[in-house]
C-alpha cells in the first residue's frame, strides 16, 4: 500500500470515489499504485476513443509540446486551422470554435442560438432542451440539462430553457412560441443512463425546426468521434442539425471540445466568444492525431463490428440471468439489470480488477475504447456474467 504517501484531503471532496490511485494506463488497461491491474470499460468517461495513452496521441502531444504549445488566440496556428479543416471535410459543418471542454462547447452552443435569435428571430431566445439530458455542469448547461437532481441547485438558474420529452414530438410542438430559437439534444441520452432517440424522432425534429425557422443543436459530445459506428450519430439518420458539439473523445484523453455550425448558423461577431487557451496547438495536434484514426472507414466498421459483440455478449447474460433489454448503439450501450444491484456490481467489479459505470442504480453502462479486443469483451463479460451468478445464489437464499 503506497496511498499512505498521499493527502486526499489536499483535493476538493465532489464525489464519492474509492481511494485507489491510478498511475499509469496502456490500451484497455489502468494500473494503480500498488501495481494491480484493471480492465477499463469507463476509459475516462467514454473519453480515451483509442485507449489510454495510444502511441499515436502520445506522439503527437509530444512533438507539437517541443514545437508550439500555444501562440495566442489573437493569432492563427497551424495544428488548429488542420484541425477545423479536417472537421469541416468529415463533417456537415462549415465552421468551427474550439473549446477545453463539453460543458464549454455547449455554453458557446447556446451562446451562438441566442445570437441568431438576436440577430434574425427578433430577440427570440428560448432553446427547447429535454428531461434527462446532459449538457454539463457550467451554470447555463446545468440550467439545459433534465437532470432531477440539478433542480435544487445554485439557483437562481440561467432562465430559456423548456424541457420537452425525448421521443415525444408533440411535447416539442407544444412548446415553441415566439420566444424559441433552438431545439437541443443529445441523439443518445448518455448520463441519464444511454437512453436512444429514434431516427424518427431525429427526422420529425428536423421537420419541426425547419418548419418554425429553428436552428437544431446536436450535442454529440458522447456520441461522436466514431462512438456510435459513424464518426458522428447525425449520419445515422439522413439529417442533419444546424449546430453540433465535440468533446470526450474527439482528444482521445487530452481536454479539447469543438463547436461546429453551418455557414448560415455560424453568426458569432468580433467579441462574442473567445478564451485564452482555445484553439492552442498543443490539444488541437492530439485532436488531429485522434481524427486520422477514428475518421477511417475500416476503423468505423471496427466500432460496428465490436458494438455488435458486446450487444450480443450483453443480450446473452441478459437472457440467463433473466435481466432487462440492452441499449444504445455501436459502443455506447447500457444493460437493464431490472434490479438496483448497479453500485454493488461495480464495487465488486472494481475490486476483481475490472472499472464498470452505473449511470442509474439498475443499470450498467459500457464505453470502451473504441479499439477494445474481442478478448477483453469475452473477459468483461466473464466476470460479469461470475458476479451476477453470485448475486442470483445470494438471492435465492435470501
Ligand atoms: C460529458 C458530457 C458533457 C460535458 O462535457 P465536459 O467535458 O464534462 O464538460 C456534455 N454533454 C454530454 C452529452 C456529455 O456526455
């Protein structure tokens, strides 16, 4: 045990979190300070797309850290403007803001709806956003997201934000008003517990904005950069939205976030949105380097082909221990357990070696590296499917 060198109080208490240390991580694998080693399907927050610390990243951060690290937003550097170009030619979009994170990007989302809605909707300002969405944890994407227990808190909240039902698309129609400018969401509920929107959905959606002359924000920082089968989820649908958001994956570990808009959408003026450290090489190269990998169609079919694996894996424990549907798409999926037995599975979990995520108490998340193994799906799934084995024995004696 080498914590005892550690003062965990010298970190700001926000979450519950056991007091393992982890120092070094390679692939689908995390080792903490003592030496055990883990098998890592959280990967950062479905953030390390590659793995943790892939070669391709660690290179190129290295190189561009002896090169430029930032020159200043007030100039252009090369790693940013490859970056937003490659962006622009593998995506819908033709302009780009970086940001430093998902929270970031969203805030900047927001900030450009309620420009246009100043600038061609007279004024018009509210964004029609959704129960159980996630949109981070800055004051305005708190006050966007559905989350119950963001209700309470820091009040009073950033006003405009009407909240719709997902799947539902009267409830959308019912809420425009004169005062709507955008409709916002997440094409996967990711937080709330990986909660998919049909492409029907998404298509009435589209329908609905052009309709009413709003813009459609997509905030694809779970569901991009390859996590769904496609680099983003839009393409799954024939659709696209007006506004999207990048960020976890799109720096495979390293901060980076990206606001992305058409042409028509993109209406920021000299001194509406900035930030000291966007846009600065350093992350743009690690972004560059991810999007050269993630934006390949061999490694796309990868994603489609391990998504399928994990969701049959999952469908099978799911049959013999006699749990609930499996959701999601490509490498973002969720297992219904029926029972709150989520928080004990990971604890197990954790201490076996293996890092699962409980996004709601009966359910289980799975976000991988997108270059996970097949081993390493057959080898989570096995201590799995020993653990729920256990707890079914536990069950019938009690
Ligand atoms: C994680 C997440 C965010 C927030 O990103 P941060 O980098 O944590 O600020 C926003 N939206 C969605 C859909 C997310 O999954």
């Amino acid at each position: 045990m080498s914590n005892a060198a550690y003062c965990f109080d010298a970190l700001m208490d926000i979450t519950a979190r056991p007091k393992t240390v982890f120092v070094r991580g390679e692939g689908s694998w995390l080792w903490d300070d003592t030496g055990k080693r883990y098998l890592d399907f959280i990967q950062g927050w479905a953030v390390n797309c590659l793995g943790h610390s892939p070669p391709s990243v660690a290179e190129a951060i290295a190189t561009q850290a002896k090169t430029l690290i930032t020159a200043s937003p007030a100039y252009f550097n090369a790693a940013s403007l490859e970056l937003a170009t490659a962006l622009v030619e593998n995506s819908a979009f033709d302009q780009v803001f970086f940001a430093n994170s998902g929270a970031e990007a969203n805030e900047g989302a927001i900030k450009l709806a309620r420009k246009y809605g100043a600038l061609y909707k007279n004024g018009a300002f509210e964004i029609i956003t959704f129960e159980g969405g996630f949109h981070g944890r800055t004051l305005a994407t708190m006050s966007a997201s559905g989350k119950k227990a963001f209700e309470p808190l820091f009040e009073p909240k950033v006003k405009g934000f009407a909240k719709a039902r997902l799947n539902d698309i009267a409830s959308v129609r019912e809420l425009i008003s004169k005062n709507t400018v955008a409709v916002m969401l997440e094409p996967i509920q990711g937080e709330a517990g990986v909660w998919p929107t049909t492409d029907q959905f998404l298509r009435e959606l589209r329908e609905l904005t052009q309709a009413h002359g709003l813009l459609l924000i997509f905030d694809e920082i779970q569901t991009g950069m390859g996590r769904t089968g496609k680099l983003f989820h839009y393409e799954h649908t024939g659709i696209t939205p007006d506004i999207m958001t990048l960020g976890k994956g799109i720096g495979g570990g390293a901060p980076l976030a990206a606001l992305l808009a058409t042409e028509e959408a993109a209406c920021f003026e000299h001194g509406d949105q900035g930030g000291t450290f966007n846009g600065n090489s350093l992350m743009c190269a690690a972004g560059l380097a991810v999007l050269e990998q993630v934006s390949k169609p061999e490694f796309l079919r990868s994603v489609v082909d391990s998504g399928h694996l994990l969701e049959r894996e999952l469908q099978r424990l799911s049959t013999r221990h006699g749990l609930g549907e499996v959701r999601g798409r490509g490498l973002l999926l969720a297992l219904d357990l029926k029972l709150p037995i989520g928080p004990a599975l990971v604890a197990q979990a954790l201490d076996k070696g293996l890092l699962l995520n409980s996004p709601q108490p009966d359910a289980l998340r799975f976000m991988p590296a997108l270059n996970v193994s097949r081993e390493e799906i057959a080898q989570m799934i096995d201590q799995i499917d020993v653990m729920l084995t256990k707890a079914g024995a536990a069950r019938r004696v009690a």
